[in-house]
C-alpha cells in the first residue's frame, strides 16, 4: 500500500466506481474518473484557474469523482481542500510519481473494492481446485487441512477465510495477513505450515469453486444417506452460486482421502460426466424401469 496523507476522507460509497469504464486516471479538464492523479503540472494549471474557475470546474464532478490523489508530495491550497470538501471528494498527498500510483491501482485496485465478506473454515488449493472447508469447531477442519497440505496441496487459510468477488463473476479466497501460513490444530496449538513444510505449501490466494462442509454423522444419519446421489446444494456467495457438499464425518473414514475424491468428481461434473447418475440410468435399463434421471 502506498503512503498516503489523508486530507480528508468521502462519505460516497466506493462501490460506486464500478460503474465506470475508467475507474482513475490523470486529471482531465473535460471529464472526471472517480480517482484522479494530479502532478504538480496539472496542479498549476488548477492553481491558475483562479478560486471562482476552480470552484465550477468540470474536472470536479460531485457524482463521479470519489477521490484525488497529488502525486509528487505537491501539497493542496485552501482552496483546493474547500472544493474537496463542498462536492464530497476524498483528498490525498503521496511522494510517489503518478506511474508509481498507476501501477499499484491497476494492480490492487480492484481487489481492494471489490465486494467481500469473511467464512470460518479452511481454504485449500487441492488439485487446482479451491475449495474450502466447513463444519462445526471441533470437527476436524484443520485436521483434514494438514494432512492434505502433507500430500502435497497448498493452504490459503485457516480459520477464517476472506472472500472476495472479481468480475466474471467468480471468487477467490485469501488469509488476513497476520494469519497467512499458521493453521491451529487442537492438542499442538499453533503450526507454522510454511516452515513444516516449505514455502511451496502455502498460498496467498486461489479461486473458490467448492464448499465441502463436514458433519457429525448420528448411525441413524447414516442408515439413511442416499447412497446413490451426493449430498449436493448450491450456496449463494456475493452474488455467485457455489457447489456446497455435506460430507458426514464419522470412525474409519478417511476424510482426506475423501475430500479428493469429491474434487476428482466434482472435476467430473464440470465436464459434463455425473457418475451417480450414468450408474442409476444403467441400473434402471437393466432393471426394465423408467429411469429416473
């Protein structure tokens, strides 16, 4: 994150840059962009406008323009802080030039406003697959998480899970970064993934495709499971729908095992082959019934 010296800050939600083809820019004369770099250049010739020019000027669109940045550690007039501040516009200094600025915007910009909410779970990268982990605390997330990093995927994060919505749409995961690398295992306290097992087992973000939510299995629960269909829904995140699996966990399975096996189907699906039903239409063929595909 560049340095920054705030003036003062907008109350227009920056959300609303998203509604621009160019969401910042150099300062123009004839059309505003939401973020607007000005270099000491550009701010001479606002200076030379004259307090009343300046006050009406187009290049300040009180709904479009959210922000202004002065590169170059040029500093702000008072007159320039009072138009800021009558049409609701943040107001920044930095000593960085504006192609320093211009890259980090185009870098992270998008990111840091897209939409975003946080999980509890686990976040993996499981043969390219993001999916994340849910379930109840004490259910073994973590748990599964670790032998799954000693297999060879890759931990995002562990814990908490921070999400947020590119455009496509599609979402990716990331770690808040005081936790990024560390998963907490009941019994070991805290594990330092990247130490234990190299930087390669670590990641700092991954698309999220698959939500596997892991459930204390009663024996009843498990009589009644429908053996033939997975227990598939789809859950709603920032707008985007996402295949959630409920995995039941009891003795003798092989979670680990099982959390790769469910992405190798899930892999499957997205191509267009449903194992469970091929097999119920196969039964039903033989069996001389209608089939219930």
């Amino acid at each position: 994150m560049p340095d920054l010296h705030w003036y003062q800050d907008t109350t227009k939600p920056v959300a609303e840059c998203f509604q621009h083809a160019n969401l910042y820019g150099y300062l123009n004369p004839l059309r505003s962009t939401p973020i607007q770099l000005v270099d000491s250049v550009a701010l001479d010739w606002l200076y030379r406008l004259g307090e009343k020019d300046l006050r009406e000027s187009t290049c300040f669109d009180a709904a479009a323009t959210l922000g202004l940045i002065l590169c170059d550690d040029v500093r702000p007039n008072p007159v320039l802080k009072e138009v800021c501040r009558q049409h609701d516009i943040a107001l920044m200094r930095t000593a960085l030039d504006p192609n320093a600025i211009l890259d980090f915007l185009q870098a992270n910009l998008a990111r840091l406003l897209s939409p975003r909410c946080h999980r509890h779970g686990v976040f993996l990268a499981v043969m390219n697959t993001g999916v994340m982990i849910t379930g109840k605390s004490g259910v073994g997330k973590s748990e599964v998480a670790l032998d799954l990093v000693q297999r060879g995927h890759q931990l995002i994060a562990d814990d908490v899970v921070e999400i947020y919505r590119r455009e496509g749409p599609e979402l990716l995961g990331e770690c808040p970064p005081a936790l990024k690398g560390y998963i907490e295992i009941r019994g070991l306290g805290i594990i330092n993934v990247e130490r234990m097992f190299g930087p390669a087992a670590v990641l700092t973000d991954y698309e999220l495709e698959l939500i596997i939510e892991l459930r204390d299995a009663t024996d009843s629960e498990i009589l009644e499971l429908d053996r033939l269909q997975p227990s598939l829904r789809m859950v709603d995140i920032l707008g985007v729908e996402i295949s959630c699996l409920s995995m039941l966990v009891a003795p003798g399975r092989n979670l680990s095992v099982l959390v790769e096996a469910a992405i190798r189907d899930h892999l499957l699906r997205r191509s267009g082959v449903h194992s469970s039903l091929e097999f119920i239409g196969l039964h039903d063929e033989r069996m001389g019934v209608e089939s219930r595909r």
